[in-house]
C-alpha cells in the first residue's frame, strides 16, 4: 500500500510543480489573475505531468516496458476490447448522469477539448501515463506480493478514482477502473486497458465538442436510452464471457 501512495503522490507532485511554473510565468509577466491559466498552460499542465510520470515510472523500473510491450498483446484481444469497453461507457455514462453530481472540472475540460495539447493530453498521454500507473505500477506491485486479484483491483481502481479528484468522475473512474484492472490482470499488460482508454477519453473529448452539456437521455430520448441500456448490457455480457473464457492469466 506504502508504495501505491508514495506513486500517487509523485503523480500529484509533478501535476503540482508543473501547474506551479505555469503561475509564476503568470506572475512574472504581471499578469492580473496569475491563478488563471489559459488553455495552452492548462493544456500542457496536464500533457507534462503524464509524460514525466511514464518516464519516472520506466526509468525507475516500476514498470517492465519497451516497444515489444506494444505488441504482446494478439489483435483479436484489442479488437475484443471494442464491444466490451464501448457497452460499458454507455451504462456508466447513463448512471452517471443519474447521479448528477458535481463537475468541478467541466469548464477546464471544455477549454482543453479545444486545445491541441488538451486534445493529446487527454485523448493519448493521459489514458497511457494513467495505465501504466495504475495498472501497471500499483495494481501489478499488489498481484506480485501475493495480492488476490479482488484486491489488486479494487484497491488500484480506488487510487484511479480517488487521483481525478472530481465528483463527476469518481464513480465511473471506479467503475471503469475495475474492468481495466481485470484486463490487465487477465493478460498481464496495459495494452488492452490502455486502448480501452484512449477509446473512452477520445469519445468523451469528442462528446464535449459536438454535444457539450449533452445527457445521454437527453440525446437519445428516455425510452430509446433503456433499449439501449438493455442492449449494452447483452453485448457487455457476451463480451465479457468470451473474454474470460479465452484470456490467459498471466499472474496465475
């Protein structure tokens, strides 16, 4: 647990130091409101840190990871992670939206969403840097103690949710952290969370785009949003078995 948090903590550091910088070029340039940063320092507050954090994580070797790790995964297992991950955004978005809590970062998201850097901060390094911390580091350091896999991804799940810091997100950062915790579990790499997440962060910018403040009932209508419900459902089900019966356990 000691270093699940020492990791999370660094993580936080980096974001810190880096937001940090940001508003003292602010101050220094006598800006009148140097705690504001615009969507270029915002964007980068966020695309810095995940990159420092891969390359802390690598270089400190709390993770195995090089250019082979990209394809030790087959295809058929990504390509698998399509149905699974798409069905799952879909319920968690519509419970999420029922529980309509508090989005502290809804406008800091909006501006990025239209930011070249907030783009491939959120879409490319956060799902990758997030993976290969969470996953990778923290869950991976609990199965290899002698952790149950429950555990390992329970607890990781709950550092990933915990780390975002927004209520809005919380839940679903939970929830989806579960399933692309069993995914790493069951084949022993990011890869397959990762590409889960960079299918969940690109839909979600591209959501904040073309439908900003947009609830899924709103969009589809209540009745057509519980026959998708059901049909996300089926398809996560079937998906999922499929996965469990032909995944390998790689940390068995």
């Amino acid at each position: 647990m000691k270093k699940a948090i020492i990791l999370s903590l660094i993580f936080y550091g980096y974001q810190f130091l880096v937001s940090l910088l940001f508003v003292m070029l602010n101050v220094i340039r006598k800006d009148p409101d140097p705690m504001s940063l615009g969507a270029n320092a915002l964007s980068l507050s966020s695309l810095i840190p995940g990159l420092m954090i891969v390359g802390h994580l690598i270089y400190c070797r709390d993770v195995k990871f090089g250019w082979k790790s990209f394809f030790e995964v087959p295809l058929r297992y990504l390509l698998l992670c399509v149905p699974l991950v798409l069905s799952a955004m879909f319920f968690l978005n519509v419970v999420n939206d029922l529980l309509d809590l508090p989005n502290w970062g809804e406008a800091a998201f909006d501006m990025m969403s239209r930011n070249v850097f907030g783009i491939i901060a959120m879409v490319i390094v956060a799902p990758f840097a997030e993976e290969l911390l969470f996953r990778g580091a923290i869950e991976g350091h609990f199965l290899k103690q002698g952790k149950s896999p429950a555990f390992a991804i329970v607890v990781s799940s709950l550092f990933f949710a915990v780390v975002h810091g927004n209520p809005a997100q919380i839940p679903f950062a939970f929830l989806i952290g579960m399933l692309l915790g069993w995914l790493y579990y069951r084949t022993g790499s990011i890869i397959p969370g990762a590409f889960c997440h960079f299918i969940n962060n690109g839909i979600a910018v591209a959501s904040m785009i073309f439908a900003p403040n947009g609830k899924t009932a709103d969009m589809v209508g209540e009745v057509h949003v519980i026959v998708l419900l059901v049909i996300s459902l089926v398809i996560f089900g079937m998906s999922f078995f499929y996965a469990k019966k032909h995944f390998p356990r790689r940390f068995d």
